[in-house]
C-alpha cells in the first residue's frame, strides 16, 4: 500500500465543521488534499443547527490549529446564562456561563476559505461521493458521483468520512475492510431535530440566554430549546431520542404547537431538520487507510445534540494524525490508533453522563426529572461540574442517598450515576495498540448493556 502512486495523499469526505478543520490541519502540513463535499462551494457550511458553540472549544481550535473564534458577522451573539426550565415552578437551573450563538454559514464559509487557501488543498464541490474503493484490506480511495452524472475513481492513502450523520463511507466498509468500525447506528441511538429561526417584532424574553425547556407534550428524551441570536432573532426548535414510542411523531407539527404557544408576532427566516448520533463514540474510528471524525464518528453529545464542537477538535486532531501517518508512509490502523485514544479520553468521558440520563429516561418519566429539579437533587453546581470537570464523581450520588420521599429512583439514580463513573473510567483505559481492543471492547458493551 504505503509504496502506490495515488492521486491524493489524504481525500476528505465533506467539508462541513469535521471535514475543513480536518482539511486545514492537512493543508498546514504540506499534504496533498482532495476535499470533497456535494454542496455548491457558496452553500457550504449551511447546515440546520442550533448555533450554539462554546467559547472553550473555539479557544482549543484555535490553540491547536490556529484558528480564529467566531468574529465580526459570523457571531452572533456572546451569551450569559444557561437556562434549564422544567414544569414545576421551582424546577429551574440557571447558571451565569458564557457561550455563543453564531452564523454557520458564515462561518463554515471562511473555515472553508482558510483551508482551501493552503496550495496542497483542492476543493471538489457539488459532487457526491457514492462508494469507497478498497484494496485488499486497506481503503484506498472513493468513488465521486460528478455534475454530469457520471462516476470518477480517486486514490489517496487515507480517506477521512466527515459526511456528517450519513457517514457514507463508514456504511459502505466492505466485510473485513476496518474491522472495529461499526457500520450502523439503530434508530434508538439517533436524535431526530427541528429548528426554526426567527426574528421577534418586539424584544424576546430569552435575552442573551441558552434556554433548554420541557413540557409535557415533548417526546422524551428530548428537549426544546430557545437559543438567542440578538434582541430580536432567536434560534428555537426541539430535539427527542428515536425510540420505538417516539418513531412516527411529527416533529414538525409539534414544534409549531409549542412554537406557536411561545411567541406570537414573529417571522420565521428558515426552518429545517436532520438527525443527530445520541450515543458513545464509535468503539473504534478508525482502520488501514480510515478515519472518521465529528457526527459520522457519532461524536455528539447525547445529553444535548451538540456536535458542532466535537467535530472541529476531531477534524483537527483526525487531521494532525493523518499528517503524521503520511509523513512516515505508514497508513496502518495500527499508526492511525493513537486518534482514538484521544476521542475516548476526551468524548467517552464527556458523553458518559448522556447515555446514563437516557438510560434514566428508558424508566422514568419527564415528571420523574422535574420533580429532581423541583426538589433541588439536580442543582446548577452539577451542571457546571460535568462541563469543567467531566471527570469527577458526581455529587448528586451523595443527595440521592439522602432521598427520603422516592428512595426507588433516588436508588436507581445512584445506580446509573456509578455506571456513568465506571464508563468514564472505561474511555480514560482506552487501549494504546489495537491488539488491547477486544478485550477492552467487551468491558465497554457490559457497561452499555447495564440496565438502571
Ligand atoms: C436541528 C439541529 C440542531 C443542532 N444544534 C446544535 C447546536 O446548537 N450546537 C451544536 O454544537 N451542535 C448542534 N447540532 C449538531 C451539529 O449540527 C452537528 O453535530 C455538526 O454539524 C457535525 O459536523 P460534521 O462536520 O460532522 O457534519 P456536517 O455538519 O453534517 O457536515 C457534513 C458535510 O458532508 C457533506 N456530505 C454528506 N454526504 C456527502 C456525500 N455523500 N458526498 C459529499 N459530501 C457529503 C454535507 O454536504 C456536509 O457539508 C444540531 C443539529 C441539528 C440537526
């Protein structure tokens, strides 16, 4: 493999937040690049989304990779609290913490525009990729489907899937190409999710606010939100978990009914869906001459759908791997490892706390949660621990100990906060060679496995 003529050295698969970031990094170490996305090049970076992104991981890209923060027209607005609204009067957390709402477009268009400014980059828009070319167990390339209709075969020594959810080429592994790579994510670990942005005629009553609200008619476990974007322009929509009970639902109607029940006298400026990875990271994101990074690696958060985040820091780490992979001519499995020790050390841990509140939510109500909050078991101090310290055991074990009115959940609570702990200890033993994986593999699935 290492010894073949090919026509790139790296070819990204889609250009949105994974894939630049990714291409950028590529481009900044000289290597040769084909980017690809099935966008006209103006439209790229338009993706449905909250647009909400933390100031932290724009100051990570930036110190890993040079990168600036959203600036100018690309930000909208720096936010100052994070509201979480329950049912019950008392059942609210606010917690005074900065973030950002932005302008994707804007800003997927000058990521766009910085990596592509690196003479190794060339850009391939408005072209599908349909297939992924394979030599002998190694991927070897990608099969584009062009504006005439036709196809066109390209090689490269690595390909990288940022395809976003659809994860083209991780789908499409033949059997015994990337073995630990899964092909499919089932529907239950999928969150499908609307959104509208619209701008209000008086001021909104969510200024400078991420709000994430609940209410009875909400498919759980799911969410609506109401992200400000200025004075007058908001970014609101829902999200909620395909379970079997929630397959089927309408999203679109249900988000008009609580739409129209939050806000009269508004213009709604676009609307749109897409589904999201609600999971932990993909066992293993990588294999002889593949990688994957951002949703196709199914690195968002399951508490809250968020991936924008995720993607750029794993194009960027994904990126500076692949680079170093090329330099030293080997584009092994075994010399892309490292990548996923960084996912699981950072996301495995991160996400824990997700997929042990969906496990929750698999037995207990909506009501079940309000009533947490109204009584002050889940409190702001948690929130602000699980985002500045991930890695810490949870206080909320001790209160849930001293539960006296609903010691079953309270129990059950514990139960799934000491399964959360145990995952994260899990994702920091990620193994440091493939040879480690399986049996680190079957201790991961006992604790997926785990029921509260
Ligand atoms: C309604 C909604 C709200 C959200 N809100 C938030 C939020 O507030 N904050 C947050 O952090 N995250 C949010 N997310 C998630 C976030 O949008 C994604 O996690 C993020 O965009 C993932 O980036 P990515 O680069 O992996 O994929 P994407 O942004 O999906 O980019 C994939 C790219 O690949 C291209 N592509 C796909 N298939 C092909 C193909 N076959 N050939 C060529 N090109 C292809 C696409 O055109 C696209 O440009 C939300 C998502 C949704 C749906």
């Amino acid at each position: 493999m290492s010894n073949k003529k090919t026509d790139y050295d790296v070819i990204v698969v889609g250009a949105g937040p994974a894939g630049v970031v990714a291409a950028y990094m590529l481009g900044k170490n000289g290597i040769n690049t084909l980017l690809v996305d099935k966008k006209p090049k103006e439209k790229i970076g338009d993706k449905v989304c909250g647009d909400a992104l933390s100031q932290v991981i724009t100051s990570e890209l930036e110190r890993l990779t040079g990168i600036k923060p959203p600036y100018g027209e690309e930000l909208n607005e720096v936010t100052e609290r994070l509201v979480l609204k329950g049912k019950r009067k008392k059942a609210v957390l606010d917690i005074p913490i900065k973030s950002q709402t932005i302008d994707r477009h804007k800003y997927g268009q000058r990521l766009l525009r910085e990596a592509t400014a690196f003479k190794s980059v060339s850009l391939r828009d408005n072209v599908r990729v349909v297939d992924v070319v394979v030599d002998g167990d190694y991927v070897s390339g990608v099969v584009i489907l062009n504006k005439n209709g036709e196809k066109e075969k390209f090689s490269s020594k690595i390909v990288i899937d940022t395809s976003g959810f659809t994860g083209i080429i991780r789908r499409r592994l033949p059997n015994g190409v990337c073995p630990k790579v899964l092909r499919q994510i089932p529907k239950k670990e999928m969150i499908v999710a609307y959104r509208d942005i619209i701008i209000t005629k008086e001021k909104h009553r969510f200024q400078k606010g991420l709000y994430l609200l609940y209410f009875d008619d909400l498919p759980m476990p799911g969410y609506y939100w109401a992200f400000s974007k200025g004075e007058k322009m908001l970014n609101i929509g829902l999200g909620y978990l395909l379970t079997k009970e929630n397959v089927g639902k309408n999203i679109k109607e249900i988000n008009q009914k609580v739409r129209d029940r939050l806000f009269s006298n508004y213009e709604i400026i676009t609307s749109g869906g897409h589904q999201i990875p609600a999971r932990l990271p993909l066992p293993s994101l990588v294999g002889n001459g593949f990688m994957t990074a951002g949703d196709a690696g199914a690195l968002a958060n399951p508490i809250n759908g968020e991936g924008h985040g995720p993607a750029l820091l794993s194009g960027a780490h994904a990126g500076i791997v692949a680079s170093n992979a090329i330099k030293k001519a080997d584009y092994s499995e075994n010399a892309l490892w490292s990548y996923n020790k960084w996912v699981w050390n950072v996301y495995g841990v991160e996400f824990a706390l997700g997929v042990i509140l969906i496990k929750f939510f698999e037995k207990y109500s909506y009501d079940d949660f309000d009533w947490m909050l109204a009584k002050g078991i889940i409190r702001e101090e948690d929130v602000v621990q699980v985002l500045n310290e991930p890695l810490n055991k949870s206080q909320i074990l001790k209160r849930a100990l001293k539960g006296i009115y609903r010691p079953k959940l309270l129990l059950d609570l514990k139960k799934g906060m000491e399964i959360g702990d145990k995952i994260k200890e899990v994702s920091m033993k990620y193994p440091s060679s493939p040879e480690g994986f399986n049996k680190w593999y079957s201790e991961l699935q006992k604790l997926e496995k785990a029921k509260i």
